[in-house]
C-alpha cells in the first residue's frame, strides 16, 4: 500500500487478454457442478453464491484468470460483468498466477508498529524478491496486507490464504520457510490470552491444531 | 391522508413514496447523485442525508405525545439517513440543510470526500457547464480543499466501446451506469472494477459497451466519466440551445431535445416523457443528426435546358402550378410521406382532392427485424401511424407500375420523399412526365428527374406534429433557424428555445449554416393558389385544429392538448 501512496496510479487491465487454460482444461467435473448448486441452494438468489464457486475455481485452477471467471458465471447463470466486478474487489482471489505458497505480510497500523515492514523486508532479502513478486522456483509470493484482524499477535502473516502464522521474529520466518520447502503447511494455531494461563489454565482450545500463549509484541525497527 | 413534516412545513402525501423524490417533487431540492428515479436505490453516493425523526407516542394510548405548546415531540434518528432510502410515514419529520446545521455539515463534508480524488479539469470537460458534481460543489460543497496529497491517477480516454468514452479519475463511483446496463438495457456489459480508491467502471474483459442504449450511461452519468466519443470536445454546452422535440429516426416517436450551435445540430439527448420513452434513447436515434446539417440543398430548383437550375421561390412555385395545371388532375400521382409532418400530409390530401385525384398514398419505409420491442420499431419513418390516420396509404407498386405503363400518371408530386431510392420508379422512367418534388438534401436520387425541387424544412427547423405506431399524437418545436422570413416559426422559435440563444436578439445570432429551404406548410399554399385556389396560409396550430376538428381520427388532437409530452389517440379500429 505505501508504494501507492508514493505513486497513486492505477493501471488499465488488459482488456483482451489471451487466455492462460484451454476449452478442454475449463470445465468443472460433475461433482464440483454438484457443489456448486449446492451452494446456490443455499441463498435466494445465485449471485450470493458467486464467492463460494470462486473459492472452489481457485482451488481448481490455481488462480481466477477471466476466463475461469466466465466459466464460474456461466456455471451459476449470472452476468459475467458482475462475476469480474466481485473477483476485482477481493484480493483473496488471485488474478494473476501466484506461487505455491502466498506470504501475506500484515503491514497495516498496529503490524507496522510492531515490525510488519522488517518482516517483509527480512523476506525480502532472504527469498530475493521484492513485495508483489514471485520466486523463480514458483514457491512463494509475497505481499503486503492490509490488516488481517490479528493485532495481537502482531506482527504476522497469512499463508495462501490459509493459517496465520502469529508473532513474528527472524527465526520464525527461517523455520516457516524452511518448513514450507519441505512442504509442511504451518498448523492453525489458536492463540490464547497470558492473563488466562493462572486463572483457567491457559483456556486453550481442544479443537486447535496446535496452540500458543500471547506476547507483547515487539516494538518496529523501521516504519515507512 | 398522511402528512409529513419538513423544514416545519406540512406536506400531504399518498402511497408510500421515497423521501428524495417527494421532496423533489414538491421543490425541496436536495442534493444527490447516485439516485435516479429510473433505476433502482443504492444510497452510495451519501449526499442527500438528512435528519429523520418520528413522533414520540405514548405506549399506553398510542396517542402522539406533545409538548406545552401543543407540538408534537420529536424522537430523531440517532444518526442522519440518506432520504432516497427512506420510505414516507405520516408524522415523520425531516430536517435538511435548510434548517439544520448538522446535515448542511454532513453534505459540505461528503462532497470534500468526492473531491478527494477528482481531478479539477472541469475547464476541458465536456459536462462543465451542467455537471451535478460541479454544480453542487458549488452550492454545498467547501470553499477549497485541504487535500495535499498526490490524487489517484485512473485509467483515462478509455474506449469503452463504438460510442462511450471513459475518463476514471473523474468517477464517483455512484453505479447509475453499471444500474442502467443491470436494470434497463438489460445488457450487463459494465461493472465496477477494484476497490477503494481504485475502483472506476469497466467492461470485463473481452467485451464490447455496444449495448444499442449505451449512450443513455452519458446522460445519467452525474459527472464527466462517461462522455460521447463522437460529441467530446465539439461544443461547450453554454454554447449551445436546445429545442423540445422528438426523434424521427423511427415510428416510436421518442422525446428529444436537438442542440445547436451556430444551426447546426450538434447532438440529440432524451427528454423525459413517461408515456414514451421515460428517459432514455437508444444509440441509433442519436446519431443521425448530422443528417440535419449536410447536404442540405440551398433555395429551389427548377430544370431549364441545362439541368436543373437555381430559381427564386416565387419561380419555382409558379413553375410547379403551371406543370400541376397542365396535366389532367385525375392522372397526376400524389405521394404522402411518413416523413412529412400530419399538417403537410393533409395539406397535399386537399390539394389531391381539390384537383380531382385520388388519395396521396406514402412509401412505407419499414425494415422487418430492426425493431426491438421498445424504442426502436421496424419502422424507420416518424409518422406512417399519421399518414394511415388521415387516408393515406401505403403505395401499391404493382398498381403504380401498371398506371405507369398504361401511361395514366401524367405528373408526379412527391413530398418529402424519394421515390426512385426506394425503389418505386427509375428515374429515366418518370424523365419525361413532370415532377414536383420537396426534398430535405441534396442527395435525393429523385432530383435526376424533377423539375421542380423544393427545399423542405426537416424536423429542427419546422413545427407541426407527428403521430408515433403506438398512436401518441406530439408536436415538434424548431430548433434551429432557415434562411428567410416565416412569421409562424419566428414566434415558435421564441417559444422553444426559451434560453433564446441563436434568436435574432441576442450575441449568438448567427446567419452562418442557415438553410434556404421551406416548411411544406408553407409551400403548398403557394402552389394550390397558383393553380387557382383559393387557400388562405395557415399555421401549422391552425391547420392541426382543423384536422382535429374534422377527422374522428384525431380527435382532441391539438397543440393545446399535445403540449411538450403529447397526447394518446384513440385507437383507429374502436372509433365508430
């Protein structure tokens, strides 16, 4: 976000672009048809579903390029313009080929202040790529994100859209890189409260993969 | 009936009407943008906020509590509410700016935060001038800006398709473009792109805005987004008058306005009418008018021995009497027009009767399959509904060739028509008989063969009226000026352009561009006296009055009645 406030310019999609999948590879399987009626079942009218079919498209095919879009439309029976509007507004939704693993780096207020910005910067320099881009191994992409509603346990991030990965430090990030490359997602990790550890014994969640007691977070190196 | 308190003045009401367009309605101007009464109510743009109170009533009785002065207590919203949202109820009280500071405040501020990102070209935008955004800026908005920041640069001069330009910086992002293609149109061709500050309409990707009423997006567009390709940068709107009218590009009868500029036409924009066309019109009737400006012939014509040669009016008239007198009246053929106006159609009707021929019939200009179901019809001429209504059939070829060859046509007078491009003759076969014709350009294909041409007013610049397919009854005004004297028109003129740009009075006044040609109305009176009749001129008012008076099948059909929306006829097959 802070490059756009250095230079606030927004750029015109390509408004013809070649298509990335071919006829054969765009279709869905009779179960995920299956699937996506169910979820139209769910609402009164089949643009409500319209966020679950892409979430399903995305786990299919990796990202939303338009003509997936078209396809999800088509699908549900909706106008494609309204499909490409909502994909346009949700940054969860992946336009663009991304790498296996998406870092999303919180640097909003209370991450920044916390250290948001060197964490991005430390994965940076460790993976050689600059924020938006992708390894050349197509392992890992990272992105600044605005908050993630975890300011507790900042700083943090987000992988592919999936666990959190909480209080940030240098050697977390080596472990979870290090981990990803083995192919180990980081487990949903239920953060409790310190004050609860002496008066409910910790109050930790049963159904919590793995858990993890707060801590004060750490004070920003550098802000930007 | 239910009442409604605002500003602390009472106000009747019925139904269960939107508070924006009631006080609309009832001159409480409030300011707004994303509301159109066409379209559906998304309360995004947050500029008509106002403050929304009911009556506090006691919970045993239910009877409304008042105070010592007897007035009803006022429980208010806690916060300000965006009154095209808000649906009516009686005793709901409402305070706008006008008396309350805290919504002057809340529309001073809101406009502060449409501006944040909106470039200030209002001096090279085409919508300066009759901008909502600029004009209400101006009204409510804060005095400057405290913004000192670099603005958002958004895509601009995008093409969205054949007709439709968008600048994005200037988006507000209010969705009556995105609602029109969703609700009316019906196409779906646009949508809002991004989020946040980045968010401006779009296409998707792939497809064209070629949607046939993608030009109606310009006309609701509440800021300088969306603009005409083919209208950017042609005219400053303070430039230009406008003249009440309607569209002659098919038989719906569409309500428009013309602007022009120095007499030129230089775009055609909807004017509202509920039982037509409500507020919208489609791409096809927009843009056809330069069809008003080129090519338009200059004075009348009469063929010598050296083809056809300028003539004075008085001339050529007599010219025509004089081929008209020479042949036998029962055999001089009469074309109508669907063209031509009610009052010029009848007109020729009385001429045809008074020299003993038969009825005038028109060339149907129909294309089967053009039409849409709404404002585009199969019909493409304006008045075939008024030709059928006066006795004025569609022409029989077979039986206008069989005359043809049986040698029984001894002279042609075609109005505002062309026979020979619509197939009804060649023109070598009508070389030898004489022919009268009133044309509206130059590129006639029926001049190979007149011997008399007659410059005809087209729709802008002439008054009489028009009656749609569906049997809608409405006049036109002039919009711009001809070449010469007509006293009818001149009062007209005053009347239509009520800015009274492009008049002789004022600093606009401009002799360049005008047409030397006549309306029809007026030419035929010349002529049928030149054949020895005696016919008084008559206004176009005058002459729709007698029509009224004497065919059932415009009954009521006056210019009193018609006034700027028109009037419904009474269906042809129920009249006894």
């Amino acid at each position: 976000m802070s490059d756009f406030i250095k230079h606030p310019v927004v750029s015109l999609p390509d408004r013809a672009p070649e298509p990335v999948f071919s006829k054969e590879e765009l279709v869905f399987t009779e179960a995920e048809k299956e699937q996506i009626e169910a979820f139209r079942a769910q609402y009164p009218t089949p643009e409500s579903a319209v966020m679950k079919t892409f979430w399903l498209a995305q786990e299919k095919f990796g990202f939303l390029p338009p003509e997936v879009i078209r396809l999800a439309a088509d699908t549900l029976g909706i106008p494609f313009s309204l499909a490409y509007g909502v994909a346009t507004f949700y940054t969860q939704y992946y336009k663009a080929q991304k790498g296996k693993y998406v870092l999303d780096v919180c640097t909003c207020f209370s991450c920044q202040l916390c250290g948001g910005y060197d964490m991005l910067r430390y994965l940076e320099e460790k993976l050689d790529i600059r924020e938006g881009e992708t390894t050349e191994d197509g392992l890992f992409t990272i992105q600044g994100a605005e908050c993630l509603g975890a300011c507790g346990t900042a700083p943090m991030l987000q992988v592919t859209n999936g666990p959190y990965v909480h209080n940030l430090s240098r050697e977390k990030l080596d472990a979870l890189i290090d981990a990803l490359k083995a192919g180990k997602k980081p487990p949903f990790v239920s953060v409790t409260l310190p004050q609860d550890e002496d008066d409910l014994g910790g109050n930790r969640r049963s159904d919590a993969e793995a858990t993890e007691v707060g801590q004060t977070p750490p004070a920003a190196e550098t802000f930007e | 009936m239910p009442k409604i308190t605002i500003d602390n003045k009472e106000y009747a009401f019925e139904g269960q009407p939107k508070l924006l367009q009631f006080c609309l309605d009832h001159g409480v101007e409030l300011p707004h943008f994303c509301y159109h009464p066409a379209l559906s109510v998304p309360a995004n743009c947050r500029q008509c906020l106002v403050e929304v109170g009911m009556p506090v009533r006691d919970r045993e009785t239910g009877e409304i509590s008042r105070n010592d002065d007897g007035e009803p207590i006022v429980r208010w919203g806690p916060k300000m509410t965006t009154s095209c949202s808000v649906d009516m109820a009686d005793g709901m009280a409402v305070r706008t700016h006008r008396s309350s500071e805290l919504v002057e405040q809340a529309q001073r501020d809101n406009l502060e935060f449409l501006l944040v990102n909106h470039p200030l070209d209002c001096p090279i935008c085409d919508q300066a001038g009759h901008c909502p955004l600029q004009n209400q800026t101006y009204k409510y908005g804060p005095e400057g800006s405290r913004f000192e920041f670099r603005k958002v640069q958004k895509p601009k001069k995008v093409v969205l398709g054949p007709r439709v330009m968008l600048d994005g910086e200037r988006c507000i992002n209010c969705t009556r473009c995105t609602r029109f293609t969703d609700e009316v149109s019906k196409s779906h061709q646009l949508t809002i792109i991004e989020r946040g500050v980045k968010n401006y309409p779009m296409t998707p990707p792939g497809e064209v805005f070629d949607d046939p009423y993608s030009m109606n997006v310009i006309d609701i567009c509440p800021v300088g987004a969306l603009t005409s390709i083919d209208f950017r940068f042609r005219a400053r709107i303070w430039e230009m008058s406008s003249a009440p009218s309607i569209t002659v590009t098919n038989a719906k009868g569409a309500n428009c306005s013309y602007w022009v500029r120095d007499n030129l036409v230089l775009r055609i924009t909807p004017r509202a009418n509920p039982h037509i066309n409500d507020y919208w019109l489609p791409d096809e009737d927009r843009a056809t008018y330069a069809r008003f400006n080129e090519q338009r012939p200059d004075g009348p014509r009469i063929r010598g021995d050296e083809g056809l040669q300028p003539a004075d009016w008085e001339t050529a008239y007599a010219r025509a009497s004089e081929l008209l007198g020479s042949a036998d009246g029962s055999n001089i053929l009469f074309l109508g027009s669907p063209h031509a106006t009610v009052e010029d159609n009848y007109l020729l009707c009385k001429l045809a009767a008074a020299l003993g021929a038969s009825p005038p019939a028109y060339i149907p200009h129909v294309k089967p399959g053009a039409g849409d179901g709404w404002l585009i019809t199969d019909d493409k001429a304006p008045n075939a509904e008024g030709c059928r209504r006066l006795g004025v059939r569609p022409v029989d070829p077979a039986l206008v060739r069989a005359r043809l060859e049986a040698g029984e046509i001894a002279a042609l007078y075609a109005l505002e028509d062309d026979p020979v491009a619509s197939g009804l003759f060649q023109a070598a076969e009508i070389q030898d008989i004489p022919v009268v014709l009133h044309t509206y350009h130059t590129t006639n294909e029926t001049l190979a063969a007149a011997d008399v041409a007659l410059p005809a007013a087209m729709v802008v610049e002439t008054v009489g009226s028009y009656v749609s397919e569906d049997g809608h009854a409405q006049r036109v005004w002039p919009a711009k000026a001809i070449r010469g004297v007509n006293r009818t028109l001149r009062m007209e003129m005053g009347v239509s352009r009520l800015d009274s740009h492009g008049t002789p009075f004022d600093r606009w006044h401009n002799a360049a561009n005008q047409v030397q040609c006549k309306p029809s109305w007026e030419m035929l009176p010349n002529i049928a006296r030149g054949l020895g009749l005696e016919w008084a001129d008559a206004s176009p008012k005058e002459i729709m009055r007698e029509i009224a008076q004497h065919l059932g099948a415009f009954e009521g059909a006056t210019y009193e009645n018609m006034g700027s929306s028109g009037v419904r006829l009474t269906e042809i097959g129920t009249l006894a």
